[in-house]
C-alpha cells in the first residue's frame, strides 16, 4: 500500500482567527476517515503554532514551523530556535523552501546546519529542492538537484532515515503551473535512485508546485510520489481535505 504524507505550508499567511477556522475545518472534515495509509502534516506562521497546537493537541493533524535558526538559543534578535519549536508542538520543520534560499540567501552551507540541528533536535527536516525555469531550459535541472543534495553526504544512514524531501520546481510554484506527469516522474525516480545509491535510503520524496485538488490524482498516483507540499491548496479545508481523500483513495 502506498502511503502519503499531506502537508500544508501556510507561508506567511492566516491570523490567529482564520487559523481556528481553518484548523477547525479541518479537523471536522477528517472525522470518520480512514488515515491509515496517510499521514497530514499543517505548517502555520510562527505566531499561530501555540493556537494551533492546542487546536491539533486530539486530531490527527502533525505541526510542523516554516524554518528555524540551527541554534537552540542565545543572542540571535528575532530568531527561533528548534527547542522552541518542539515546546510549540511540532514534529517537522521545512527547510530550504526556494523562497528562503532566494529572498533570505539560504545556501548548502547554511542549510546543512539546520539540517544538523533539526536531527540533533529530533525534529524531521522537510528538506526542499528544486530549479528555476531557467535552469530546466538550460537543461542542469538534474545538476542543480544533486548539488542541493550533496550537503546530505554530511549525515549518517540512520538521520537520513527520517528526512523527508519535497521536490518543488520552482516555476511551478504559486504560478498555477504544474509540472507534467512525466516530467515528475523522470525527476522523482532519478532523487530516490539517487538517494538509494549513494546514501543507501528510501525516503519520502513529496511533490510540491501548484498541486491542488484537481490535479492531486494524477501527482498522487504517480510513481515515486510519496505526498504533497501544498501552498495555495493548503488554505482551503475543502480543497485541503479533497486532495487527503485523494490520497486515502490511492492504495
Ligand atoms: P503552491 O506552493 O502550492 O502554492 O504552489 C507550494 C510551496 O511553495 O510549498
């Protein structure tokens, strides 16, 4: 049986009200189904995960934060630390989500330190790569994927174990275009070959780029494809929820 990981990235949207209505909706809409081959992960702003983790305390839904400093604390003005975010209830961070690394600047090396610390911190990266449309023409897609994989080599068979990786083409993200069912597949298949041969792992490997309830059928069945990170999509309970009964009905 195939199994899902459906996770919402909330970027820096949802005040604390829409948060409880959204969360509400949610939880309302899983009652009564059948998760057993999926697993629903929500992301929201750092100043709505004490509410949220109150609100995802007796369902089903895992927490997770949008980023995280590699420190635990100290003189870091404005920073959260991962200790922080475990005292907040989550079990996930995302990191190197394509808009940190371009508009915050945040590279290998910086990444492979929160990496370092998430595990250190048991906490599961949400580790995200990907290229720009330019870079797809240019034809170094499969260049610029193993280069943002290679900080990995840094780690040990066992931490690799529990990171999950979301493939997210960058031109496909909030643009309403998706990436084609072949193409997902050519570059899925070719990140779990690459991960079995050189780290000797099977992970989960998510797909992320305008995925919504419409299309989540056809990304979903698709081989290699182990989940969704959903942006827009996310924002909806309905759509939320459609694109989770999708995958329930994967088997
Ligand atoms: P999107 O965002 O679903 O709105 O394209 C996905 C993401 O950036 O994680």
């Amino acid at each position: 049986m195939k199994s899902f990981l459906i996770a919402g990235n909330w970027k820096m949207n949802m005040l604390r009200e829409a948060t409880r209505n959204l969360i509400d909706g949610i939880n309302t809409g899983l009652e009564g189904l059948n998760l057993d081959n999926v697993q629903i992960l929500i992301c929201p702003t750092f100043t709505s995960l004490g509410l949220a983790q109150k609100l995802t305390n007796n369902s089903p839904l895992s927490l997770g934060a949008q980023n995280m400093h590699f420190e635990e604390k100290g003189a870091y003005t404005g920073e959260i630390s991962p200790k922080m975010l475990i005292d907040s209830g989550c079990e996930y961070v995302i990191l190197g989500h394509s808009e940190r690394r371009q508009y915050f600047g945040e590279d290998n090396e910086l990444l492979t330190k929160k990496i370092a610390s998430a595990f250190v911190n048991n906490l599961i990266p949400v580790f995200c790569i990907g290229e720009t449309l330019q870079e797809r023409e240019n034809n170094v897609t499969f260049k610029v994927l193993e280069y943002q994989l290679s900080l990995l080599s840094d780690f040990t068979t066992d931490e690799l174990k529990t990171l999950v990786i979301a493939y997210e083409p960058i031109w496909a993200i909030g643009t309403g275009l998706t990436a084609s069912e072949e193409q997902i597949y050519e570059v899925h298949s070719w990140i779990a070959n690459y991960l079995q041969n050189k780290f000797g792992v099977t992970i989960k490997i998510l797909y992320g780029g305008s995925l919504n309830e419409k299309n989540a059928k056809e990304i979903l069945s698709t081989e290699f494809v182990s989940g969704g990170l959903i942006g827009g999509a996310s924002l909806d309970a309905e759509k939320f929820l459609s694109i989770i009964q999708t995958a329930i009905s994967i088997k």
